[in-house]
C-alpha cells in the first residue's frame, strides 16, 4: 500500500468518527470571536526573568476562512510562520492550503569559522529588508539583506566567545503579535529564513469550540505545522506586555 493511500485512509476514518461525534464548531466558536470574527489559540513557554519574550505558539483564526499560524522562540532561535486557506471537510475538520510559510532553519555554530560573521541566509522576499544585530552590552549594529546569502561582519571587541550570544531583529513582523521578528544567535551563528514554494506545508486541522489541532503525519507529502492550541478568551493578554495587533 503506498504513503499516499494509507494517509488517506487514517483521514476518512478520523473524519468519519469526528463527525458522529462532534457538533458544528462554528455556532460555538461565533460566540468567542471579536467583533471582525477572529479567534486566537496560544500556547506560552519559558516566560524566564533573563529572556526578553517568552516562547509562543499561537494561531489566528479568521472567519473560518483564513488560518495564520506563528511559533517563536527567541531563546532557542526558532520561528516558524505557517498562512493557509480553509476548505470545509466536514462539520469540524477542514483542509487549510498553505499560501505561506516562512521558517528559520539555522542557528548551528560553524566548527572552524574563516571570518567573524553572521552568515544570513534568506528567500528572495526578504531581500532589502534590514537587519539588526545587538550585543550583550546593547550596542546595535544594522545592515541591509542584500542578497539570498549574506555575511555581516560581527564585532571582535564585543563578541569574542562562545559563551556569548547575540540578538538579532529582522525588519519582519510578526503577522500576529504586534512585533518584529526576533532570535538569539551564537557565536559565529548561521541564520536561515526559508519560505516554502512547493506547497508540502498543506495540512488538515481540526476545530471545535475549545481547541485548535492539526492532523499531520509528516511523510514525503505532507511537512506542514504539528500543534494542539487552547482557545484563547477575548479578554486573554499576553505575558512580557507583548499584544495582538488592534490591543
């Protein structure tokens, strides 16, 4: 049985005993949305004293139509943005085509650098956006993405050690909290922004009138987001002062 069957098997019974089990999510969830018929899921982690942002994952809903889903972790220098358009399967699981997806895929320490720099690897969408690079002792330093693959010089006199990280801020926002895009970098850092071309992010969710799931089993076919997300009450704010744009 190939891949492609067999996932679509596990589909058709996963839908078949959602819907003799589960009531139309959308007369439920209504009742939670804002006024523009948004609703949020989140999950926050690592809200430490020394780390500016806490990780968050979080997933914007907006009138059954649209899924724009973002995990950050500033800490440990991951982002993964995730947009898809809904299609309706049934009362409560629904194909979302991904239409974008921006992740960083580096952060791996280069063994023998030849140069202090940061390497900074990006799609062609990024390109003429700037890029700032902030050390321990806050000084900043900005510079312009100029091609797909970039070198940034870094400071010997401020970073000199392993031991030491830096900040760096993308001229990017987060398309759900009212923020730019932010990691932390070690020394002699590669940092990686891909944007997926190929549509292999599609995925299956599920959405009832308290969480927010994904159905994705991760093969050849199918790399989109994996996450369960709590539905997130209108008057829910953010750790760190960070807001959703319109707070």
């Amino acid at each position: 049985m190939t891949t492609t069957k067999y996932i679509l098997i596990l589909l058709s019974c996963f839908i078949l005993s959602c819907s003799q089990t589960t009531k139309e999510p959308e007369k439920e969830i209504k009742s939670t949305q804002d006024k523009k018929g948004v609703s949020y899921y989140c999950y926050e982690l690592n809200c430490f004293d020394f780390v500016e942002r806490c990780d968050l994952t979080i997933a914007k809903l907006v009138n059954f139509d649209t899924l724009i889903y973002v995990s950050s972790s500033e800490h440990f220098g991951y982002y993964e943005e995730f947009r898809g358009k809904l299609k309706q399967i049934n009362y409560s699981i629904y194909y979302v085509k991904c239409f974008k997806s921006l992740r960083q895929e580096g952060m791996k320490p280069i063994k023998y650098p030849t140069i202090d720099t940061v390497g900074f690897i990006c799609d062609s969408s990024l390109i003429g956006k700037n890029i700032s690079i902030t050390y321990e002792n806050k000084t900043t330093e900005q510079f312009k993405i100029y091609s797909d693959l970039n070198n940034f010089p870094i400071n010997k006199n401020y970073f000199n050690s392993e031991n030491e990280k830096i900040k760096i801020t993308l001229d990017y926002r987060n398309p759900i909290v009212d923020e730019k895009v932010q990691i932390i970098g070690q020394h002699n850092s590669d940092v990686c922004f891909v944007s997926d071309k190929k549509n292999f992010y599609d995925i299956y969710i599920v959405i009832d009138s308290n969480i927010i799931k994904s159905i994705n089993l991760h093969t050849d076919i199918s790399r989109g987001p994996s996450f369960q997300l709590k539905r997130m009450p209108v008057e829910t704010k953010l750790n760190k002062g960070r807001k959703l744009y319109g707070q």
